[in-house]
C-alpha cells in the first residue's frame, strides 16, 4: 500500500489535508488494474474530525477492493464557515480525478463517503455539485469546472441532514458561525435562508449520485428522521438507493466494533451494526465494480 498525505489548500483552508490510501499495483499480477475510490469524511459535529471514523473505516474499503482516502477538513475551532469544508471536499474529489492515472483511479468511480457531520458535507457535494455558485467559486480558486469534482456516488453513516426539528443544532451552528446572522455573501442568502438550504432533505434532485445510507434506531444524537427524510427524498427524485436501519445503538458506532469504539466506555459496540460494511462492499461490488 502506498500512503500519502496531501495539503488541501483552497481559500480559507488552515491544515486541512488528505490522507491517500492506494493499493499497490503489482502490474505483473494484476496487468494495468483501475480501482474506485472511496473518500471519507469523518464526523465531529463540524467542531473536530473523529479518528473513529477514519483510517479504520478506510483500510476496509481496501479490501473491497478500493482505493481510500479520508480527509481532514477545517473545523470551526479553525475559524472557518461554511461553504469553506465544501471547498476542500471538492477540491480532494478534483485533486484525485486530476492524478487518476498515476492514482490508478478509475475517474468515474469517485464514491465520497461521510459519519455525522461528515455524512452533511459528503451530502452537500452530492447536492450541490452541480449548482453555479459552487463552480464559480471553484473556478476562481482552482480554475476548475463542475465535472472535476463530481462524485459517482454517497456512502452516508448516520449523517445530519435536516436543520429543521429533527437538527442536530452544534452541526448547524458550527458549520455556518457568524454567516447563521450575517448571511453567506457567496450564494446570497440570508442567515435563514442559508439553514434552509443546508437542511438537505429539500435540496435533493436527480443530480444526486446513488446512495448507500445506514442508521441506528436508537440514535439520540442525530436522530433517525435525518435519513429518513434523506430517503424519501431520494425516492421522490428516482436517485438509486440502499438504505439499513439498525434496531439497536446510539450515535457514532462507526464499525461497531472495539476497534472503533471509545477507549473509556466501549459503548459504541453491537454485534448487528459491523453488517454495515459488508453491506456496503457488496453495493461498491455490484454497482461499481461488476456492473
């Protein structure tokens, strides 16, 4: 495995970076093999970036026989607000579309994967991809178009989605900061009419890539309605997706299992929830790899 870690730099980026994770090539074996890549966003409430959700979750997708990556976004303790991690999440899904080839990527196989917080801003790109306000300030920073950081598909753990009754309220608050009174100037919304936008149950078109999306039942913390809500509005849509609802366990199980669970309470442990991967690899498989 080779493993590298790039500085994103795009306008307000303070340290963010992203870790690559790429598979030997072993052309002798393996003759000139392209493989998907998986980029996750770990979760922390937009206020930090869980290591729980990162390189564990991240070495499973090699084994699915993917490439992985995770990124480090800026965080609000960084002073950055939205639409700043959306910036360096586009600019990771460019930068990895731009080195396919010495990557070995296959450029249309760039599945972008988020847990919690992480899972609003894998959702934000899946949404707004394609919209002219992202492009534009992508063109400046970058000079790139739409089509360089567009993702193939949206693989979403226990994500934030709606910043209505059902919100997760520090995501929120972190993620927009001082633009929650002052307006984001970038897309010309006011304050409530940026929450608005960022509760992405209502911004779902058939532009959105295919999904796979898990949840707990239990969850306290980001609670089901945000997926459902998700779900219904791919439906609606007609976007592709695979959805599990767990009947046990809170809020950031991650892989369900020691490995990630907090050292503290090894609470975020149920022997249901590790199903997720497989399942999810099997969708990589089936929709991607072998399709």
């Amino acid at each position: 495995m080779k493993y590298e870690v790039i500085e994103i730099k795009i306008a307000q980026s303070v340290q963010a970076n992203l870790t690559l994770y790429i598979q030997e090539q072993y052309p002798e074996v393996y003759g000139d093999r392209k493989r998907p890549m998986v980029l996750i966003c770990p979760g922390g409430g937009y206020g930090h970036v869980s290591p729980r959700e990162g390189e564990s979750i991240a070495l499973h997708f090699l084994t699915a026989g993917c490439h992985a990556a995770v990124l480090r976004y800026d965080v609000a303790g960084h002073g950055v607000e939205f639409p700043q991690h959306l910036l360096e999440l586009a600019a990771s899904v460019s930068y990895i579309r731009e080195h396919a080839k010495e990557l070995t990527v296959i450029p249309d196989q760039i599945l972008v994967g988020g847990f919690s917080a992480g899972g609003h801003l894998a959702a934000c790109l899946g949404c707004f991809w394609h919209e002219e306000w992202l492009e534009k300030l992508m063109k400046k920073e970058l000079g790139v178009t739409k089509e360089s950081y567009q993702p193939n598909g949206l693989i979403l753990g226990y994500p934030v989605i709606t910043s209505g009754e059902f919100a997760h309220r520090g995501s929120f608050e972190n993620l927009m900061g001082k633009k929650a009174q002052e307006g984001c100037e970038c897309i010309g919304l006011s304050g409530s009419e940026l929450e608005a936008k960022l509760s992405l149950e209502n911004q779902v078109t058939d532009n959105v890539p295919p999904v796979f999306m898990w949840h707990t039942f239990e969850d306290g913390a980001v609670p089901l309605e945000n997926s459902l809500f998700f779900a219904m509005a791919l439906r609606k849509a007609g976007v592709s997706l695979e959805y599990h609802v767990f009947p046990r366990g809170g809020h950031g199980y991650a892989l369900g299992t020691k490995e990630t669970a907090i050292v503290t309470t090894m609470k975020e442990i149920d022997p249901q929830i590790p199903q997720w991967m497989e399942l999810c690899k099997n969708w990589i498989k089936y929709s991607y790899i072998e399709k």
